[in-house]
C-alpha cells in the first residue's frame, strides 16, 4: 500500500466560496459534518484575474477540493464513502465540495515520524509519515488530526479488483482529471 497527499496543481485555478461563507467560523475541515451548518446553496469564483485553466477538481479554499459536476457524479461512490459531498454554484455551473469525515485517529506511528519542529513543548510540520496500515480503515481517502487536518490523504491499494475501483488515486489518473497532484509519503512495499 501506498499513502499520497492530494495536492492542488497550481498551473490550474483556485476556487473561493463568497466572503460570507469563507469568512464564517464554520468553514474548517476537521472531519465533523458541515451539512446542517454551512448554507445549503452558496456561490463561489475562481481566482481573479487568472490566466491559468479551469481544472476538473480544484481547491475550495483552504485545503477542501470541489468537483466538476460530471467528475463527481462519476467518482461519487468514492466521494460518499469519504464523507460528505456538498454543492455549490459557480454562476450557472454546478460544483460540490467533498468534506472528509473518514478521520483516521490512530494510523501515525508519532515516535517514527519527523517534524519541522519537534521539542518538548510543540510538534508541528510533519515532513517524514509512517503510518500503521492496520489501523487505517478507510478505503480511498481520510484525514488524520495529527497534522491538524491540514492534508487530505489517499490511498492507493490495488490487491483486488475492488481496491482499484474504489481508489481514488487510480481514478483520478484512468480519467486524466485536471488539477490534483499526489506526492508519495508513506510505503509498505
């Protein structure tokens, strides 16, 4: 198995939700539901003044990804096992956002991790993940609190058919969806 973070591609643009609702105190990603709380229909822009192209999956702010409709109605088994997959406007086109709820509490393996900063006081950057796999329970994509749900996390297994058709990282890739890079951090091979 094989662990990536979801990046956004910067070649691509962003996209902003409307100042009200990416202003609010509810707009954080901490693995708890957002359905009841967020307004269940907002507006969003992409980033002003840009030149770069309109992705198939681009960032939502800070460190969401929003769909293209079409992309999450084809990747939406993968979606709603992760969490909730909530919609949005961009003018006339409609997006949704996926907010993870499948966080994995105790899959760091702290004492063989590094840190940018690790002394008695604080440890924060994480810049070197080991994970234990065995207590990693999500199919395709979660979040770990350790990072301050700061990195989406993807899974990539592919020992049966139903591992890859349930990978986000092998689906992404067999469509050629635009706007996501996957950085390798953590293997058991």
């Amino acid at each position: 198995m094989k662990i990536y973070t979801v990046n956004p591609d910067t070649n691509y643009r962003f996209i902003f939700p409307e100042e009200s609702v990416y202003a609010a105190q509810n707009w954080k990603f901490v693995g708890e539901p957002l359905v009841k709380i967020l307004p269940k229909q907002f507006k969003a822009h992409y980033k002003l003044n840009s030149k770069k192209p309109i992705p198939d999956i681009a960032l939502l702010g800070m460190r969401a990804f929003a769909f293209r409709e079409e992309v999450a109605t084809e990747l939406s088994e993968i979606l709603e096992e992760a969490g909730e997959v909530l919609p949005f406007w961009i003018d006339d086109e409609l997006w949704y956002f996926l907010n993870i709820l499948d966080i994995s509490e105790d899959s760091l393996v702290e004492d063989k991790c590094e840190y940018e900063v690790d002394d008695e006081e604080s440890r924060f950057g994480l810049i070197k993940w080991y994970f234990d796999t065995s207590k990693i329970k999500s199919k395709s994509l979660f979040k770990i609190p350790n990072d301050n749900f700061t990195f989406t996390y993807c899974i990539d297994r592919r020992g049966s058919d139903e591992e890859v058709m349930s990978n986000f990282f092998c689906a992404v890739a067999a469509h050629g969806y635009t706007g996501l890079e996957f950085e390798e951090v953590f293997s058991d091979e």
